[in-house]
C-alpha cells in the first residue's frame, strides 16, 4: 500500500523573510547574509511582486554603473517568479524546478507569501522520504 505524497506546506520553510520592493540592493544584500538565506521574495504589502537571489545580487553588483545603495528590488528582481499553493504535491514542485532548473518556489495563499521551498528544502525532504518511507 502506498502512501499519498505530501503537500509542498510539509517541507517549506514558513514565514519567510521578504523584501519591499523599493528596498535597495544593498539592504536585500544584508537581510540574506544576516539571515543566512539565498532567495528573498519580494513584496509589495503582502502581494508577491518577484525574487531577488544572493546571485542575482552579485551578478547585479559587478557592473561598473551599479550603486547597491540605490538601485531598488524592483528594478533588480525576477519577475513572476515560480510560485504555487501550500497544497501542490511535493513531487510536482520538485519535478517543476528541476525540469526548469528553478532554485526555489515561492509558497502563496490568498495572494500572501507564506512560505518558500529551495532546492535545500528538497534535498531534506529527499532524506527524510528516503529514512521514513523505504527503510524497512
């Protein structure tokens, strides 16, 4: 008998940390390095506009024109970033990023960010799956 397989909400991380849009590189730069975290969602209010990531920032900052202090999110960040509900089937998500090579999905309900699920996430909820459900 197999079991179901888990909602995307199992393994995401909750209450991620977001960024305004009119926030600077720079500031999104500090968020992720204090919080230790490479995908920043950002948000206007609470309505998911894009995602900046540590390499975007990077890749952003290495023009010469660029001024971390005042170049906003929004003119920097992804737009329309993959996103799904809280109940999408972990190996839908998991299928979708690897066969379009997304580092991350944002998790969204009612139009509010409330989690985000990274190819990190992935790789626990792998060992978990492999621990739990093929070990006899």
């Amino acid at each position: 008998m197999s079991k179901p397989i888990p909602p995307i909400s199992k393994y995401m991380t909750t209450s991620p940390r977001t960024a305004e849009g009119s926030e600077t590189l720079a500031s999104a730069a500090k968020i992720m390095k204090d919080g230790g975290i490479r995908h920043l969602p950002v948000v206007e209010g609470e309505k998911l506009l894009g995602i900046i990531t540590d390499r975007d920032i990077r890749f952003v900052e290495s023009f010469q024109d660029v001024d971390p202090t005042e170049l906003t999110l929004e003119e920097a960040m992804t737009e329309e970033p993959y996103a799904v509900n809280p109940d999408t089937p972990l190996d839908e998500v998991a299928t979708t990023m690897a066969e379009q090579k997304f580092g991350s999905a944002i998790i969204v309900q009612n139009e509010r960010v409330v989690g985000v699920f990274t190819t990190v996430d992935a790789c626990r909820a792998l060992a978990e799956l492999l621990s739990t459900r093929l070990r006899k």
